[in-house]
C-alpha cells in the first residue's frame, strides 16, 4: 500500500465530508472503512438537516451554516442526495410549551435567524391533517430534508472526482505512532498505509479507534428509533416535531409532558416526515441500549401511539416496519471536531448524536480547515477535544 | 404482560403436534394463527394420506386435522384464531395483532419462555406475461377455494406444474366441477407419483411436457381468458413457432413451496440453503432448535416436506421446549424423541423421501458444525 496527506477512518456522513474537503484542498486523501460506505449510523437515521431544534449560539450557528452547504453542494454535484428545503414546524401542545417555544424562536430571531411563531389557525392551514386541539408553533423555513445514506455517496462520488481513494471492508489493526507519539500509519487488513495525519469519523466506533492511539474518547451508542408506514397518500408536508421533542433531546429535567406511562418510559417524542418514496416516517425514540440496534415492541407501541396524538388520521395507516440505529451520544451534546494534542497528527470529528447528516457539510469544512492550520469558520474552541481531558483531572 | 411457558406460531399439524406434547407434559401452551380455522393446510387435504399404518396412512388429511384439534382441546391447549405474529423481539417477545370479537384488533405482547416456529411454507410463484391477472393465483389457494370455502376459482383452468400438488389438485378440481383444460409441464417427466398422473390423464385431462406458459390473455375486465403456452427446449426456453392457445379463466402455479422464514430471520437464527427443502432454512438440532437458544422450529417452515413429517417434527419440538423447562424428566424426553426420529426415518423413505433423509443429516450436521452441541445433550454426558 502507499503513504497519503491524510487518512479518513469511517464512511459515514461525516467521514466523507471530511475526506471530500480535504480533497478540494489538494490534499492525497484515503478514506477507510470497516464496512461498506454509509454502513453505520448514517443509514439509520432519519432526514434532516434542522436549525429549529438546535441550542440558541454555536450549535445554531453550524447548523445554519451546515444548510447553506448543502443547498450549495445540491447544485454544484452531479450526484443527486434528495436535498428539498420543505421547512420545519415545531407544534406546542399546551400554553406553557407555546410560551416556552416563542422565547426560543424570539431568541433565534435575534440572532437573525428565520424563525417565527404561528397560531392554532395558520397551522391547520399548513397541516391540515394535523390534530385540531394545538396551540400553535416555530415556523423554521429553511430547514431541510435530504437521503442520509444519498449524502454519503454523494460526498464520496465527488471527493473520488478529485483523487480521493476509499478502502471499504478494510479492518484498522493498529494505528503506527512515532517517538513523540506523532502519527506514522495504519496497519490494516488490507496491508500498512502509512500518513501523517489521521481524522477518525468513526462515530460510536471512534473510541475503538482512539484506543489505538491512546486516547479515551468519550462518546456512547445511543439508539433511535423510527417507524415507516405502507405507501401513502400525502397527509404531512412539512418536517414536524412536537416541541417536547427538544426537551426530550436535551434531558430537561423540569420538563414533563402530560403522556401515557409507555410514552413516558420510552421517552418518545413525535415527529414525522413524508419521504420521496411515499411512506411516512415517524420517531421517535432514544435510549442507551449499548450497540444493540434491534426493534423494541414497546418502543414502537409508544411511537405509534404519540404520532396518532399529533396526527389522528395514523391510526388507519399500516406500519410496515421499525428500524433502529445506534448515534455517537456525547454527554454535552456537542460534537467533537478538535486535534489531540497528546497525539500530533491525530484528529477528531465524532459524537454528533442525531445531528451528524445536519452537521455533515459544515464538519467537513472545518475540519478541513483544522487540518490546514487555517483560522475556522466559527471560534470552535467549544467543540475542542481537550474539555473532557480538563473533565478527568 | 401475559406469560406462556411456550408460544407456537402457527396451528397447522407442527404446531398442533407441539402445542399437544408440551401441554401433556404441563406446560401453558399458546398458538397462535392467522387464519379464521386451526388445522393449517390439512383441512384441504381431502385425500387420503399415503405411508405406514404408524402414520395414519388411508386417513384424509382433514380427519387427521380433526383428530389433532380434538387432541389440542383435551390437553388444554389456548389458540388464538385470527392473530399474526408481527414480530419476536428481544428478551422472547412475541408481538400479536390479536383478532378480537368485532374485527378489530389489538397489538398484545406475550412473554414466552419457549418460542416454537411453525409457519409452515408458501407458494413459489412463475412469472409470465400476465402473471398478476385476475384468476391466476397458487394451486395451494386454488385447492382452498374448492375444499375449505366451497367456491371453484374458474371454471377452465389451467394447471402449470406436474408434482403431487399439482397432479392431486388437478383432480379436485374436476371434483369440485371445473374442467382442466391442461396440465403443462416444463420437464419432460412427471414429477409428481405416476398412480397421481395416471388418474388424472384417465379422466382426459391434455398433458402437455416440455411446455411452459408465456402469456395469460385478459378480457375486458382484465380477468383471465386465454392462456398462451408453448414448447420449451432442453434450456427450458420457449420455441417460437410452437405457441398454441387455450381457452381459460384460471391459471393454477404448482411450482413448489418455499419455507416461511421471516420470524427465524428477525431473530437472526443461523441459517443454510437447501434445495431439497425448498431454499433458505434455519439450522436445527435433534430437538428441533435452532441456534437462538430456546426458539425452536418444525415442519415446512424448516423445509418443505409433508404432513406426517411436520407432525411428528412438532411432537419433538415440544417434547423438547418442555424438557429444557424441567417439565419432563431427561431420559423419558430422550426416549420420546428417539422413537419419532425413527419414525421420521421411516417417512422419509423411497424415491422422494430419501433425498429428504440425507438433506437432513446435512443440516444436522451443519448444526453442530455452526452453532455447536445441545445444551441437553452436553447436560447428559456430563
């Protein structure tokens, strides 16, 4: 095998954002995975890329720019990943959650971003199908949905136009360090490749890979879960969630929903979408269940349940199917897009949680620019891996 | 959550079969089926079973359905009618959508600390031209219409394939007062018992071998009217020139069946292609479990076979899910299930049966080379 500018490890939606963006700069880049491309957690997720429920400031921040990105790479790829900018509505099922929603959307509008509330009357309009009893809710028209696992191919097949080499079904053995810890190579199955600098966008695997260099990168597998329903006529035409959903995201404590016990035990929270296909896919569900990625009854009972309150007409759609994937959880629910500086060479960009495909575009281009030593698009100094080594002293 | 020492899916001969031998033994026993009747296929089987007097041979396929719900219901044994299951999940979760009283339905969970898999096999379909009309359909579903529901699926049908299930529901047919207008086959041998063919060509239905179906013609509604077959050449490809047309409204698919193998599959039970037994099944031992401990399977949904074979494969599986919940003592299970693997040697005899004889031991043996020994056999010799 030969020596590269830089080795991606994981295929995902963020590993081949990195690796299409080293390429753009003229980088020699190989892109590894132990799979297939989008193999992961990319392939079971849901399909959307939201600023509506992201923390007001540096998360908001990305996400937005993350969604410019991507309108930017839909038109410039030949590659088509689905990208359709259908807008986002956050519903607020009693007064407390509208007042708490129209201080958040307030908030984001100042920092000038397109959020605005709209009443009881306006969403009805928007959403005929929607249950009558709701308050109102954020009305985000930027946010998008696209193909997660499109997305990945996508940034591949380009990054390939630019000389980028991928390395599927290709096991990472040992990672090669020198005397001062700096980065030499990899030894794989596949034979030694030998680089200077590593990204490791393994996900939830990424600390299997950071034990190979040293480190302990504190991300958790943290499952979703979502239906898909038969094929159907068109009954939602919007991205929807229901505003406990943010909650639910951000474990607010002080938060309670006024939910059945199974709903509650499961921590579901609705939303739903309308795919190109036809089907309806509708979540969700969160919890740490390690690597085990397989249906739960229970699970499914209660978001079937939860997408029946918000959306009545459900109970005459069959479900077809659940599907579950595993996100890399971390516990400030901020990803990790930084160097090691225990490990010269050795570079992070992991632990998105559910916001990996939205986060994807702009990852990319920051750690690109990380790997250039160029100043980034944002202070980042938030997303740095160095805040859980100051944790563990 | 409701408890079942041991749930069955599927209330056809296997299932009866298991739900009957693990409820003697004292287990609580749930089956569970989606159809309207218990008895699986058998109630269809209005003919006489061939094979040893040991297996009930001259008794009809519905009357041995009879004597096993009869069996089922003195042993106590609770079957849901009406109910799918839709899915096993972890931790021995079995998912219902229960048929309640009014048509409705409700999604019940079952805690079951035994799994017996028994859904039986369905019908492999040929694809030609017009293949989704109206009137064309399995010969399985043909033989349904006749001898369960009383309604004939067209008046000229049209047969395609010569096994015993289409030799035997070709006759039934003209029982039943449809008028076969053609047997055609693709091989240039019957495949089914010549005594089958011999019947049916006596009572003047054409065979036509070497022959496939290319096309089924619709009439205004779309319902089938014609049937366009033709001569096929040694790589079963159609000879142009030799089409012929025949007068029809039903076209019944004999082309064998495939195992139902969705609920194996959901658990990820290892699994191993056999042609002899229909396709992809799950890997089973001597008690009739597959390599998810404590989910077992019997009859056609671990290769398609016959009735008695299903039945006496249920009796293991029973036994078995019974013996590893301590409800029956080790050497009396053992005993059992040695004499109905001797039986089971017995079925699967002469030109047909040995084939399945010896595609058995392959799969046993792919087992223990896969998944390992039975924990009850590594419990016995120590």
């Amino acid at each position: 095998m030969k020596a590269y500018d830089v080795v991606v490890i994981g295929a995902g939606a963020i590993g081949t954002s990195v690796a299409y963006h080293l390429c753009e700069k003229g980088y020699e880049v190989a892109l590894i995975d132990h799979g297939d491309i989008a193999n992961g957690s990319s392939s079971h997720c849901d399909a959307v890329a939201l600023i509506c429920d992201k923390q007001p400031g540096l998360d908001t921040q990305m996400g937005a720019a993350s969604i410019a990105l991507y309108k930017e790479l839909a038109a410039k790829f030949s590659y088509d990943f689905e990208f359709d900018q259908k807008g986002c509505l956050y519903v607020c099922e009693t007064e407390s959650e509208y007042e708490a929603a129209s201080a958040y959307a307030n908030r984001q509008a100042q920092d000038g971003y397109d959020m605005s509330m709209v009443d009881a009357k306006t969403l009805a309009e928007m959403e005929p199908y929607l249950a009558k009893d709701l308050i109102g809710g954020i009305w985000t028209p930027g946010d998008a949905a696209m193909s997660p696992y499109k997305v990945c191919f996508a940034f591949t097949e380009e990054a390939k136009k630019l000389g980028l080499k991928v390395y599927t079904y290709c096991s990472i053995q040992k990672i090669l360090l020198g005397e001062k810890n700096q980065v030499e190579g990899i030894e794989t199955d596949q034979g030694t490749i030998y680089t200077k600098k590593i990204i490791n966008c393994a996900g939830v695997w990424a600390p299997d890979v950071g034990k190979m260099a040293g480190i302990e990168i504190p991300i958790q597998p943290r499952k979703g879960m979502n239906l898909i329903s038969e094929k159907t006529k068109r009954i939602v035409w919007h991205k929807i969630l229901e505003f406990g959903y943010m909650m639910s995201k951000f474990d607010d404590i002080n938060f309670k929903r006024n939910v059945s016990p199974l709903v509650e035990e499961y921590n579901v929270a609705f939303n739903i979408e309308y795919t190109n296909d036809s089907n309806i896919l509708l979540g969700g569900y969160r919890g740490f269940r390690g690597f085990d990625a397989r249906s739960e009854i229970e699970a499914m009972k209660a978001i079937a349940e939860r997408g029946m309150r918000f959306f009545p007409c459900l109970k005459d759609i069959n479900c077809i199917r659940s599907y579950a994937g595993v996100r890399p959880f971390v516990v400030d629910h901020l990803p990790i897009v930084s160097d090691v500086e225990a490990v010269p060479g050795f570079y992070i960009a992991a632990g998105h949680e559910g916001d990996g495909i939205c986060l994807s575009p702009i990852t990319g281009k920051i750690m690109a620019q990380v790997v250039a030593g160029e100043k980034t698009e944002f202070d980042i100094s938030k997303l740095k891996f160095s805040r859980f080594e100051k944790n563990v002293l | 959550m409701i408890e079942k020492d041991v749930v069955i899916v599927g209330a056809g001969p296997a299932g009866l079969a298991a739900g009957i031998e693990a409820s003697k033994a004292g287990a609580n026993v749930l089956i569970i089926d989606l159809n309207i009747k218990p008895g699986g296929q058998l109630f269809k089987q209005i003919h006489k079973f061939f094979g040893s007097s040991a297996h009930r041979s001259g008794t009809r396929g519905m009357d041995i359905g009879m004597l096993l719900l009869r069996e089922a219901e003195e042993n106590g044994v609770e079957i849901w009618l009406k109910s799918t299951v839709i899915g096993l999940f972890p931790g021995n979760k079995v998912a219902v959508e229960k048929g309640l009283e009014n048509e409705a339905k409700e999604v019940v969970t079952i805690l079951a600390k035994k799994i017996i898999v028994a859904t039986g096999a369905s019908e492999n379909v040929v694809r030609f031209k017009g293949w989704t009309k109206p009137g064309v359909m399995g010969a399985g579903a043909a033989q349904t219409m006749i001898n369960v529901n009383h309604v004939k699926p067209g008046e000229k049908v049209v047969m395609l394939g010569s096994g015993n299930v289409g030799l035997i529901v070709s006759y039934q047919l003209m029982q039943a007062g449809c008028d076969v207008v053609a047997l055609v086959e693709a091989a240039p041998k019957i495949g089914g018992y010549a005594v089958h063919a011999a019947k049916i060509r006596r009572a003047g239905v054409p065979i036509y071998m070497k022959h496939t179906i290319i096309e089924a013609i619709g009439d205004e509604t779309d319902c089938v009217k014609e049937v366009v077959i033709a001569e096929v050449d040694d790589k079963f490809q159609p000879i142009s020139g030799t089409e012929k047309v025949i007068e029809a409204d039903c076209v019944a698919i004999a082309a064998g069946l495939k195992p139902t193998v969705e609920l194996t599959r959901l658990l990820n039970c290892e699994f191993t292609f056999n042609g002899v037994f229909g396709g992809f099944i799950p890997l089973h031992n001597k008690n009739m479990e597959t390599s998810v401990e404590g989910v077992y399977v019997a009859g056609d949904a671990t290769g398609v076979e016959e009735a008695n074979t299903a039945l006496e494969e249920g009796r293991i599986a029973g036994i078995a899910a019974a013996q590893s919940l301590s409800l029956i003592a080790d050497k009396e299970a053992e005993e059992k299930k040695d004499a109905i693997w001797k039986r089971l040697e017995m079925l699967r005899l002469g030109p047909f049966g040995e084939r399945r004889l010896s595609a058995k031991e392959v799969v046993l043996a792919e087992y223990l080379n896969k998944v390992g020994m039975p924990q009850a056999e590594i419990k016995l010799k120590g």
